[in-house]
C-alpha cells in the first residue's frame, strides 16, 4: 500500500508562514518531518514575476492551492470513465 501521512493543516501553515518570516526552526516546533515542511514551502509558494517583493509563503495562499490541487484528484474519483478515459490516453501516449 504506500506511505501515509496527513497533509499540513491551515492551523499548521499559518504557524509556518509566522515561523518562516521571524526565521524561527519549524519542523520540531511542528512536529512535522523536515521534508514535509520543505515540500509544502516549495509547492506552495507564491511568485509574482511583476512584483517580486510579494513573494513568499502565505497560509491561505498555500492552503487554496493545496485544496485545488486535491479538487483534481476528487473529480478523478467522483468520475470513473474520466480517470479511465486520462489513464487510456496516457497508455497511449
């Protein structure tokens, strides 16, 4: 079956995005692998070509686009002949 673990919570991202701006240790203040924190930093960052001071981690940034990244998989299960028809052409190149 494949590893399991719980995907960071909006709680837990706001704490990071506090930690990350003051420069504080986040993993053992979260109890979190330091990977998992790394991962969700990098997935979740938010860049803006036009304003590059706004870059950065926000917690609700990250969070909406945790949850449309989800949505996806979501619409893959509610709709079987999608998934079948995505992994079909996938097979096929």
């Amino acid at each position: 079956m494949g590893i399991h673990y719980c995907h960071l919570k909006l709680v837990e991202r706001r704490k990071l995005a506090k930690w990350l701006e003051a420069e504080m240790p986040i993993a053992d203040r979260l109890d979190r692998d330091p990977s998992t924190i790394y991962k969700d930093i990098k997935r979740n960052r938010y860049t803006d070509d036009e304003l590059p001071k706004l870059n950065g981690y926000y917690a609700l940034n990250a969070q909406g686009m945790y949850e449309k990244r989800r949505a996806i998989h979501r619409t893959m299960i509610v709709l079987p002949e999608l998934k079948a028809a995505i992994e079909g052409r996938l097979k096929a190149g």
